[in-house]
C-alpha cells in the first residue's frame, strides 16, 4: 500500500496557499504508476493553481518493492539536516529495529539515499540485477584513479544503466552543487564481471567496505577524508 497525505503549502513563485496530495511510501507493486511518476520526476510534485510555476516538494520517501525485497528511504538533505546527521540517524533505527525483529525473520534489503537521482540509479540497478556494491566499488576505483578530475567533493558519479551496453558501463558525472550532468565514463563490462567474481569469493570484504544502508563510494570517500 502507498501512503499519502494532504498538506497546505505555499507556492514558492506567486506564494498562494493551495492544498496538496503528497506521497510519503510508495508501493511499486500495488500502485505501479507511482513508480512511473517517480521515474518521470513527477512524484510530489506540485502545479500551481493560480501561476504557472511547477515544483517538487522533496521529503523523506519509502520506495517499496515487494517482488525484489527491497525497501529504499529516500531521505533528502535539508539546510537544517545534514548528510552526517541522516546517516547517524538512520543507522541507530536500523539497529533498533533488528533489535526487535526475531532472528529467524528474512528481513528485505534497507537501503537509503540521499538524493532522487541516487534512487532512480538504484531502481535501474536492481532491475539490472547489477550488484550494488561491485558498481559503487568501481565507482571508488574511478574516484581513487582521478582524483584530480573526479574529485568526490564536487563531482558524484552515476551509473547510467539505460546507455550501458554489454561491452560498457557508461557512468556519468554530476555536479554536486550545481546538479547538472557532465563528462560521461566507460567502464569495461568485462572487468565489472571480475569484480563480480571477487565478490563471490569473499562477499565479506565487500561487506565490509560498503555495509550499508547508504552504499556509497562517494560517501564512503568524503568519510575517509575526513577522520584522515
Ligand atoms: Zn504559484
């Protein structure tokens, strides 16, 4: 079941008050059109009654998808709650609710991310069936290998999984700051496969650099960098 909510907000052109459905849960399974909307940048997002402006309204989402067990918040950075604080957050939820939960339960995957690109990337990836952490491991490998032109600070990498063909993976850089979308990377599929191998020899390693619930080589990156 999807989750939604009527809220009065404001309109950030003209200032009229209107009120507003806006989702907080999504599932994909039973309600496949909001997976679309989300998809289309369309989801939360409000037109205007008296202007013509049109706007998203970015708040924390769960993205629900029951066929591929897998659960993604999706909780934007505000100027009052920063990257830090969410990951904290979050991992002291996810903690308490293991705790609660009898050992013998499958629970799904929990993932979260930070921006709705990152949540689109991981859609397409799960659908892929692409592994999460072998494509953010290669992702560090790029950041490491350029720092100067891929620095993790300004730039976040993204797979692009649409343009990536059986030879490539094609992933594209994106202005942290600035949001836009740069210089496109290729990446050999077949070392992506080695990767892969590796990772079904010692998963633990992987595990262990990227123990969720935010994979993120980016994030794993600004970290190190900073307690360095
Ligand atoms: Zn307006």
């Amino acid at each position: 079941m999807s989750i939604s909510r009527t809220t009065n907000i404001s309109c950030p052109a003209c200032g009229t008050q209107q009120d507003v459905q806006l989702y907080d849960a999504i599932n994909v399974e039973t309600d496949p059109q909001l997976k679309e909307a989300l998809m289309h940048n369309q989801l939360n997002r409000v037109d205007c009654e008296d202007c013509d402006a049109s706007f998203r309204v970015d708040m924390p989402l769960l993205y629900n998808d029951p066929g591929n067990r897998m659960l993604i918040h999706w909780v934007p950075e505000t100027a009052n709650v920063t990257r830090e604080e969410i990951l904290e957050d979050f991992d002291e939820s996810v903690e308490q609710m293991n705790e609660m939960v009898p050992a013998d339960i499958n629970l799904p995957s929990v993932r979260l991310v930070l921006t709705r690109v990152e949540l689109v990337e991981l859609i397409f990836m799960i659908e892929a069936e692409l592994n999460q952490r072998v494509v953010e491991y290669v992702k560090y490998s790029i950041h490491t290998r350029n720092m100067g032109k891929v620095d993790p600070r300004k730039s976040r990498l993204l797979l692009n999984v649409q343009d990536s063909t059986d030879e490539e993976l094609c992933f594209v850089m994106q202005d942290v700051q600035e949001q836009t979308l740069g210089k496109v990377l290729r990446y050999g599929r077949a070392a992506y496969q080695s990767i892969c191998e590796l990772y079904d020899e010692a998963p633990e390693e992987f595990m262990e650099m990227f123990p969720g619930p935010c994979i993120s080589a980016r994030n794993l990156l600004l970290d190190d960098g900073t307690s360095a």
